[in-house]
C-alpha cells in the first residue's frame, strides 16, 4: 500500500505538469474573431466560382455562393477562383425480398474543390469531400425522383458547408493585405 500512495503522489504531480505543459502550447482563436476575423470575411467575399457541369454541382455552387457571400452572390471584383466539381451517387438500403423493391436508400455526394490565387495561380486549398443524405423511397415513381432529388440537395447544403470551412481555414493562413484597424474603446 506504501507503494501505491508512494507512487500516486509523484506522478500526479508529474502528470499535472505535463498536462499544463501540453496546453500551454495550445492556441485556440475564433476562425471569424477580432481584426483577423474582419480580414477573413472581406477575403471570403472575394471569390469566383466556375460553371457547373451537373445538377448536383450547381446545388452545391449555389449554397457555396450564399454561404461565402452571406447572401450577396459573387464578388465583382474576385481575388480567388473556387473550382468545384461534384456528383451523386443514390443506392438502395433496405430491399424487400418479397417485392424485390427498396423503402429507403442512401445518397452520397462527393465534391471536388480547389482554391487558387488569381494574382499568381497558386493553389492554396484542395480536397474532396462527401455527405451523405438518407431518403425513403415512395411507390410511386414520382415521389421516388422528387425524394433522390432532395436527398442530393441536402447532401450538396452539407457539402457547401464543409467546403466552407476548408476555404476559410485555407484563407486564414494566407497572410493579410492590410489589417483593418482593432475596434478601440468608443
């Protein structure tokens, strides 16, 4: 037993100071926070977008542009071009042995994404990334298209939203033009 306390009282210690060592050099910031975060904005607002090739990649584009442009569509005068490709795939989950017909399936749509400076064709960002939706499929053949179909557009939001961040995180480590000033005491 005077071991075991022996023991529990050094490396407690030591732990704790590890512990304290390991998260000093962490730095935790807000990605949109402060002055930085005023810059990240301004560069998210200045990005052009290609032309999409299909119906999904035009759900995606369409909820990127919103997401990046809060809402104001594409920048006039853009400084990074956004190129996304993207596609969907809709399988069948649960078949009925008996009918041999499927009640809900899987869609999963997986974009394609690169990020480059307009001033110098640097690639700053590239990547690909998937979501998944989850759709019933209604006996009617109707229902069924309208069901995928809304699937891929939930899946492409969620895609949209990742991309986002990518880009964000990617635009924050380039380094700012010009900081705007701090907001001072008013």
């Amino acid at each position: 037993m005077l071991l075991s306390d022996r023991l529990f009282r050094t490396a407690l210690p030591a732990a704790a100071l590890a512990a304290l060592m390991a998260l000093s050099a962490c730095q935790v910031r807000p990605l949109y926070g402060g002055a930085e975060g005023m810059a990240l904005n301004a560069k998210m607002h200045q990005f052009a977008f290609n032309t999409p090739t299909t119906p999904v990649a035009q759900y995606v584009l369409n909820d990127l542009i919103f997401i990046t442009a809060g809402g104001l569509g594409e920048s006039a005068d853009p400084k990074y071009d956004v190129n996304v490709s993207a596609f969907a795939i809709t399988s069948e989950v649960l078949v009925d042995d008996s009918s041999d017909t499927a009640s809900a399936g899987r869609t999963i749509v997986t974009a394609d994404y690169s990020l480059r400076r307009r001033s110098d064709s640097k690639l700053l960002a590239s990547g690909r990334r998937k979501a998944i939706a989850l759709v019933d499929f209604p006996s009617q053949e109707f229902a069924r298209l309208r069901a995928i179909r809304d699937a891929e557009q939930r899946a492409s939001k969620e895609v949209a939203e990742i991309i986002n961040a990518d880009l964000a995180i990617a635009l924050n480590k380039e380094p700012p033009e010009v900081l705007p000033p701090a907001p001072g005491p008013q």
